[in-house]
C-alpha cells in the first residue's frame, strides 16, 4: 500500500527557526536575530494575548459562536456581508477552500514567478494543473496586467500578490480590473494582500462588491502578530455565499484563534506601530545595506548578495537568520524581514560585515 504519486509536488521550504539554528550552530537561541519569516517583531497583539487567556477555558467547546463573531467583525471592516467572508486556518486555508470550490481535475491556476509556493501546491492537492508568469528582478519586479496576461492561458484561478513575497512589488487596482477585464468569465482573479497593511496602497475588496470575478485574501499573520495561530480570511463575491459551507473544513479556525484574531482587529495602537516598524526598517536595509535591493511595500527587503545560500549561512554563524531565497528560484538574494530597529540596526551592521568577508553584495 502506497500514497498516490505525489512526486509532482514540493515540501513547502519555510524559514528557519531560532531553536532550530541555535541547535545546529551551538548558539544561545537569546542570542540569535530572526528576520527570515516576516514575523511582527512586536510579538501578537497585548488585546490577544488578553482574549486567548480569558478563553483558554473554553478550548473545550467547538469554535461556533466565535467564528460567527469574527466572520460578522469582519464583514463591518469591509462593508461586505458576512457570508462574502471566508475565515480559514491562514490565509492559506483560504487559498484550499478556493481551489475546493473552483478546480476541477484538470483545471489550471496561473500564478507568479517567484511567488508564494502553495499557490501551486493547493492546486496540486486538488488534482489541478499550474502555469506561471514571470516577474523579473531587472524591473524590480514590477507587476502589471500585461506580464499577467501575456502568459494566460484560460487558467480558472489567476493569483496576484500585493505586496509581492519576496520583492514587495505592487500591482495597482487598475491592473488588477485589467486582468479581470481581459479573461474569461470563468477566470477569478485572487488578490493574496498578506502583507496590506504595510503598504500604502488600497486594498482590492471594493472591486469584491462591484464584479463576481475578483476575490482577496487577508491574514492575521502579519501586522496582527498572529501567525502561530494560523488565522485568516478571504473576501468573496456576494453570490458565493452558500459554497463556503460546503467547502469549509469543519471547525478549522479554532477557538482561540478566532477570538484573538476578534480582540487583535480592535487593536489599532499595535497595529500601527507594526506598520510604522516595518516602514522604518525596509527604508533602513534599503538605505544602509551593502547590496542592492528592490524597493518593499512590505515588512521585508529582497536583497541581491550573489551567493544568497552562502551569505545566509554565515550570517547564522553570527546569529542573524535571514532567508536565503534559492527556493523562490533566486539564489542571488536574500529576503530580510523587519526588526525592531535596535533588531534591525544589529542585523544590517552584521550582514555588511559578512558580505565585506565573503567578498559580495557591493552595492551597484
């Protein structure tokens, strides 16, 4: 007895974890600076951390109540109704839930390139097909409707990412009502804005209300300091109110991560200093970084060091984890996710002595 052949799929490649390095190189994990997962360096929410204690004794009922209120927190936020609101374990538990509703066998998904790898992963366990589109570092990966539209092919679910992981590039609203213009009515365009609330841009959930073709994906992950909670949700066209039932898994979300996301969305201080944060911190790395980088909207900086593996590997023998970013297919860069600035200060002064020692990333 065997799985079915699964040999078309990939592990999905995260960032390192400080146990994980301070095991390997001998380190006290206190000593190490995390910047390769675009964690919120300010930790969750203090209103979370609230609300996860006064409902830890209740982990014992299914998450009913607290999912109806988050779904209908939610929907005020967007002036959307609740039932175009799909909260899911992540926002990756959204992309599954669209892929439930959407994919045939057989049916394609286009994607970016480099991009989010579960795009095509979730296809994948749907028994859907992939195709990508290429975003190039020689125009900072600049995002636009034609790139997208020049490698579409009819696909079912065209997914859009703003901010970009890993450039931080952006694609206007009106390249997204583009793409959305120019294929088929069969075709959803989904806007992933995991990182939003970093970037100074408008969100893509007003076009929701005005077309059934458009739908965005947001996450608790980020700004709101939740991501070992796996919370998150997408907006969805009005019509598709009823499918969500029949694709949800049962009580994903659970309870305590509903309740928090519920308490972390009326947080606005935490928030903004998150955002305010990350601002900072890309314009830091951008400025005092010894390697080119690509201009962020998000809580990261994509930087091109020539021999990303090896600089990634030597900055973890000082205790600096950043990402090395061969898995997105750029294994001359490394993405560095916002600190604290003290976090932040410390990290870029030890990648510029690390860089002088091996020799690379000079700035161009």
């Amino acid at each position: 007895m065997q799985p079915r052949d699964l040999s078309d799929h990939s592990p999905y490649v995260p960032g390192r974890g400080v146990e994980e390095v301070a095991r390997d190189r001998g380190l006290d994990p206190d000593d190490l600076i995390k910047l390769s997962s675009n964690e919120n360096p300010h930790g969750p929410s203090p209103a979370a951390v609230e609300a996860i204690r006064e409902h830890a004794d209740r982990v014992h009922q299914y998450p009913k109540s607290s999912h109806t209120d988050l779904t209908a927190a939610l929907a005020d936020k967007w002036d959307v109704t609740p039932e175009q609101v799909w909260v899911s374990p992540g926002a990756d538990g959204s992309i599954d839930y669209l892929s439930r509703a959407l994919l045939e066998p057989g049916d394609a998904v286009l994607g970016p390139s480099p991009g989010f790898a579960y795009y095509a992963m979730s296809a994948r366990y749907h028994h859907g097909e992939t195709a990508e589109y290429e975003l190039t570092a020689a125009d900072g990966f600049a995002q636009d409707a034609e790139t997208v539209l020049s490698a579409y092919g009819g696909e079912r679910i065209v997914y859009v990412t703003s901010p970009h992981n890993p450039s931080g590039s952006t694609m206007p609203l009106a390249e997204v009502e583009a793409i959305a213009d120019a294929t088929a009515p069969e075709t959803l365009v989904v806007v992933d804005e995991a990182y939003g609330e970093f970037a100074e841009v408008d969100s893509a959930i007003p076009l929701v209300d005005e077309r059934d073709d458009v739908a965005v994906l947001r996450t608790f992950s980020k700004a709101y300091g939740l991501a070992g909670l796996r919370i998150g949700y997408s907006v969805v066209p009005e019509a598709w109110g009823e499918a969500y039932a029949r694709v949800n898994t049962p009580f994903a979300a659970s309870e305590l991560a509903c309740r928090a996301a519920l308490a972390a969305l009326d947080d606005d201080e935490h928030v903004e200093q998150s955002v305010e944060t990350a601002r900072w911190a890309r314009a830091y790395i951008a400025d005092e970084l010894d390697a080119p980088t690509v201009e962020s909207a998000g809580n990261f900086v994509l930087a091109e060091v020539g021999d990303g593996e090896r600089v990634a590997d030597a900055a973890q023998d000082r205790g600096v984890i950043i990402r090395d970013c061969t898995s997105f297919g750029l294994p001359g860069h490394v993405r560095v996710s916002t600190g604290t600035r003290e976090q932040t200060h410390d990290a870029v002064e030890t990648l510029n002595e690390t860089l002088a020692d091996l020799g690379l990333g000079v700035r161009a």
